[in-house]
C-alpha cells in the first residue's frame, strides 16, 4: 500500500481527503497533523469518520515525512510556504492544496494575497493541478499546486470555448455561488448560521477576489494571449457546493447543440466532467460528495452568447477530490480510483 501523510488535517479540505483515502484500495494514511489538535481523535472533530480513521492528530515534524510516499498539504495560504519546501527536499511527492504556489511570479502572489513569499526559489516548479487541462503536466510531477474552488468552476465552463477560439476573450463575465464551507472550519461572522440563513450576499466584488489571477493565468495559457476577466463570488446558505455561470459574446454565430458539441468532443475521456443535454443544467446537490463536475449551457441566440453553468463540490472536486485526482496521476494509477463515488441526492 502507497502511505500519504496529510499535514494540516484538521480544516474541512483535510476530512475530506481521509473520508476519500479510507475507500482508495492503493493507498492508506500513514500520519494527519494539526498542532492546535494534538493528540485529539479524528472522530471527536469528524464523528463522520469514527471507526474509520482511528488516528489522533500530531503536530508536524520532519520526522513523519519517513512514513510517507506522497504527503497533501492543507494549510491555509502563507502557511504552506512554510513546510513545503522541507517536504519537497525530502524527495516526497507533495499535492499543496493552499494558494501558495500556483503562480510562478512571487510579486502576482504577494499583491492578491497580501503575504510576503517566503519560498520564492519554489515558484514556477509545481505543475497547476487542474487535471482536465494539465494531465501531461501532473503525471511527470513530484511537486502539484491544486486550483482553486472557484477556479475550477471557471476554468472547467470554459476552457472549451477559449481552446476552440469560439469567443471574444474580452467579454467574458463570471457568476458563482459557494456554500459556507468554502470559507473554512474557522468561526466567522459572516459563515455564522444567522449570519448566511436565509440570506444571499456577494463579496470581494470589484475584481478583489484572490482566485482572479489564477483563473486569468490558466486562461491567457490556453487562448495564447493575456485575458482578463469580470468575475463576482457570492456565498450562499448552503454546507457546500458551488454554481458558477459564465457569459461570453461568441466569435461567430452557433447554436447550443453545437457548443454541446464542442464540450463533449473536448472533454471527451475526461472521467469526472459531465456534459448534461440540452435543456437540462447542473445542480450543486447532484455533485455533492463526489469528484464531478457538471456543465450544461445554453447559447442566447439575441445577444449571440454562450452561458455555461458548471456545479462542483468545493470541498471535492474543488480541493480534496481534485488533489486525489492528481496524487492517481502522479503515482501513475488509474485517474479515478478512490473517487468513483456519485453525488448525494436528494
């Protein structure tokens, strides 16, 4: 059995990657920290896991790294930076599910997350861990940077319009709408249930959001030139999931058959990306628990643009899922193993 090792365990993204690992029949947990948890039991934070995982958490040290294969890093941006490095010298595969090292430019990083790049000799050696894109990329990889949850949306909606040249890339205009967990397990005003209950709210509007420049690079990457994009998150009254809607204007006139055409042809073989038929479009409920991501779209033949959904599990597809995905890819095992199961529904 391949043993991973998963350094700060204790957030949401960290109970998902044991919930995904305990059913991978390749791969078993050899350590989970969390420093202000040591010596807690996983099910006492996580009853869901109880007689699943039997571990308590510890604190990390550079001694763990010697029970493990591959090591997932699920700390928050800036305290990633801290420990990769010494993971990485040790010659064990490292999936960073933080922000710290999707962009090669420490200044880009510093500007949209507010944190001096203590790591800056690491920038620009993590393959970008959308695997739908950069699957080439990922299997030669010791070292992968996970996307985003709200980059993945994104960049799953429209990575087919702007490979296949099929918009103008100045008009495109981004929606999407996450659960609280995307905000952490940490207590805060604005995810408390009186706070979100029966209440629908956007924020970092304006272009702050820190996602923006990743969902920009991955698509200047694809369409050969720079693109900037419009994008507003929104956080609404549900556990987890996100629904994003990107609008662009097409570049010549096309019915909706025909970009439905074109998203199965592109994501053809693409196990975890479901191209629904015409007239049906994606819900969050139905990818909850699982890997998938579901598009559907529509063309408004009025203005002549495509309007594509896309729904994900933030915590899944959105962060855990996706860095099982790559560890499948890195580790040359079949893409989907471990992540076969279905969304929860109802």
């Amino acid at each position: 059995m391949i043993k991973a090792g998963i350094v700060g365990a204790s957030g949401f993204a960290g109970a998902e990657l044991m919930r995904i690992i305990t059913g991978h029949p390749e791969v078993e947990i050899a350590f989970v920290t969390a420093n202000q948890h040591k010596g807690t039991a996983v099910s006492d934070l996580y009853p869901n896991l109880t007689g699943v995982v039997e571990k308590n958490f510890t604190i990390y040290d550079p001694s763990l790294l010697k029970s493990a294969e591959v090591v997932f890093v699920g700390l928050p941006h800036g305290a990633s930076m801290q420990v990769v490095p010494e993971i990485a010298a040790k010659g064990v595969k490292v999936i960073d599910l933080s922000g710290d090292f999707r962009f090669s430019d420490a200044a880009v990083y510093e500007s949209w997350y507010g944190v001096e790049h203590a790591a800056r000799g690491m920038l620009g050696r993590a393959a970008y861990g959308l695997s739908e894109i950069y699957a080439d990329g990922i299997k030669k990889a010791a070292f992968v940077s996970n996307p985003g949850c709200y980059a993945t949306g994104a960049l799953l909606a429209l990575a087919p319009l702007i490979k296949g040249d099929m918009i103008h890339s100045n008009t495109i205009v981004i929606d999407s709408k996450s659960g609280a967990s995307g905000a952490g397990r940490s207590p805060k005003q604005e995810t408390l249930y009186c706070t979100i209950d029966e209440n629908l709210s956007g924020y970092k509007v304006g272009g702050k959001h820190q996602h923006i420049p990743e969902i920009e690079m991955v698509l200047s990457d694809l369409a050969k030139e720079e693109i900037a994009v419009t994008f507003t998150p929104h956080l609404v009254p549900m556990g987890r999931g996100i629904l994003t809607t990107a609008y662009a204007t097409l570049s010549k006139r096309l019915t909706t058959v025909q970009v439905i055409e074109l998203f199965s042809k592109y994501y053809e073989g693409k196990p975890f990306v479901k191209v629904l038929p015409e007239e049906k479009m994606p819900q969050t409920k139905a990818v909850a628990g699982s890997n998938y991501c579901h598009i559907g779209l529509a063309v408004d033949a009025r203005t002549n643009r495509a309007v594509v959904l896309s729904a994900i599990d933030n915590l899944v597809k959105g962060a855990s899922g996706q860095a099982v995905q790559n560890m499948n890819l890195m580790l040359g095992l079949p893409e989907d193993m471990g992540l076969e199961m279905i969304g929860l529904y109802p």
